[in-house]
C-alpha cells in the first residue's frame, strides 16, 4: 500500500510538472533589467526579451532598475512570485560582489535566487596614459614597484568590477598604488588620458577611442584568454601572473523556488536565442562575449566568483552604503 501511495504521488507530480510545462506562460513576463536605459545589459535584455516574446508567445516586459548598483532590481527578482513570471538579467557586483560591499544587503544571492543561464562575459584592458615610459606589464610594474605611492589609479567607481580588477592586480603582484574613484568610466577614461591618473583598469568600449587616438597604451587584457579584437595584446596571466582573470559578466536569474521545469525552459530558449545568426552578432558589438551553457554550470561559476572577490574585497577595505 505505501510503495503505490508513492508511486502514485510520483506519478501525479510529474503530471502536473509536465502540464505546468505545456501551459506556461500563460501571461506575460516581467524582465527586471538590473542597468539603466542605454546601457550595454539594457539593449542585451531588451533584445533577448524581443526574441522571448516570438518563442513564448506570451509578452516579455522590460522592467529598469538600476538604483543601487543593481540591487535595488536583483531584490526585486528575489522577493517575486516564484511563478517564472519575474526574471532579471543581473550581473557581477549584484550576484557576487555586492554582500561584501554591503554592511546590509536585503537577499542573499546563493539562497534567493535560481541560476538560469550565463548571459555574457567581457573584459577589462589595463592601460595607462600615453606618456608614461612603459610598454609591456612586467615594465609597468616594476616602474610602479620603484614608485610605491606615487601612482595613482582611475576606477568606475569604488567596489566596481575596474576598482577590484586592479585591487587583485595589485595584491598579486605585491603594488602600492592609490585609487582614485570617478563617477562611471567617461570621466576616469579622460582623467587617464589627460594625466591626472597614470593607469586605469575599464571596459575595452570606453577605452578603444582614446587608444585609437594615442593617448591611452593599453598593456593587457584581464580575461583568461585574449581578447578577440586585440589579437596582439597579451593576457595579465600569461604577462606573469598565472591565474590572473577578472571579467565583468551578466547572466539571468529567477526567484529561488521557481519550478524546475520553468528554469529548464527558460535555459533552452535563451540558449538559442544567443547562438542566434541575428542575436550573436550584436551581442558582441554591445562589447559582450557570449557565454551561454546550463543553469548548473551558471551557479558554479557564481560561487566560484564569490570565493574569488571576497578577500580582494576585504584586502581593499571597500564599502558601499
């Protein structure tokens, strides 16, 4: 009687997860974009939502919030309905960096929130203004190594993905260089290339036209391999710091507790929407790699990022309020 009772209950959960499976959607979906208008995650959504809403058939609303460095939409994402009705494209400070930026942070990325795929990966360039008398990294840093204190850095901004880059630069290769915080990478990408800092760490679409016009030399590329547009340029890791990859990257997520098949569906749809012949494309001229993979390895590569960040982190003594 108890080995049917089971079978039985088996049987009826995999019933009704095989017609929540054909029914859903049956409403549309709300796409919490986690950066504001105009940015390079808001036309990565708003393009992936388009191709959602022609495979779903239900609508794909877009949904910006951006305040507080992401978190303000990535709580959204973590507090709704665990229906696969809410999703949110997020990214590295909001899914890894941010609790140990944050004296309080309103969710915990690990436990209330579901993986659904990697979206996109890119990296930062290491560069410094034209006029300093270095060309490769390991000049760089014994220049800087003679000169503890004397440089200074620009980041984006304090616990950015640019600000941790260097910080773990500089504790592996043992740097004493001072920060120097800008509000977004336009003013730290001028302030390199007028002098008033002599390195920057930033996205390769902020840095490419001061490089193109000489006023910024760009040293290496802080990705695991090279970067595809720059051939030429060496990686930090293999410029004699093994090891060495710090990539800004974005990826969607759902409330945790979000039905499996939900997310596997989600998965699938998403995956073809980014090997696409007229989505790839204009992913990477939105300065992205595409990624892409299962929802498994996803959350692996979050903890893994978790585990990476931390001590930088507390080594920097950065801390956002």
């Amino acid at each position: 009687m108890k080995r049917r009772t089971l079978l039985a209950t088996a049987a009826l959960m995999a019933t009704s997860a095989m017609t929540r499976a054909q029914t859903w959607p049956a409403r549309p979906i709300r796409m919490i974009l986690t950066a504001p208008p105009g940015s390079s995650i808001d036309v990565l959504g708003r393009l992936i939502a388009d191709k959602l809403r022609e495979r779903l058939g239900q609508p794909v609303i877009a949904d910006n919030r951006p305040q507080a460095g992401g978190t303000v939409g990535t709580d959204a994402v973590a507090k709704a309905g665990k229906d696969g009705y809410t999703i949110g494209l997020s990214f590295t400070g909001p899914l890894a960096t941010a609790q140990y930026l944050y004296q309080r942070l309103p969710y915990d990325p690990a436990r209330d929130l579901a993986p659904i795929v990697l979206v996109g990966t890119a990296p930062n360039l290491l560069a410094v203004n034209a006029a300093l008398p270095v060309a490769t990294l390991s000049e760089f840093v014994q220049y800087a190594r003679q000169r503890p204190g004397q440089l200074n850095y620009a980041s984006i901004g304090n616990g950015s993905a640019s600000h941790l880059a260097m910080e773990l630069l500089k504790a592996q290769a043992g740097l004493f260089i001072v920060h120097i915080p800008y509000n977004g990478a336009p003013p730290a990408v001028q302030a390199t290339a007028a002098g008033e800092v002599q390195v920057i760490m930033s996205n390769p679409t902020s840095l490419m036209p001061l490089i193109s016009a000489r006023r910024i030399r760009p040293l290496a590329v802080t990705s695991r391999t090279r970067w595809k547009p720059m051939t030429d340029l060496p990686t930090i890791a293999e410029s004699g710091f093994p090891g060495f990859e710090a990539v800004a990257w974005n990826g969607f997520v759902a409330p945790a507790g979000t039905p499996r098949d939900v997310i596997e569906r989600l998965n699938r749809e998403i995956n073809a929407i980014l090997r696409a012949a007229d989505v790839n494309p204009r992913i990477e001229a939105a300065g992205w790699d595409v990624a892409g993979g299962d929802s498994e390895s996803f959350s692996t590569f979050m903890q893994a990022e978790r585990a990476r960040w931390q001590p930088v982190i507390r080594r920097s003594g950065a801390k956002l309020d």
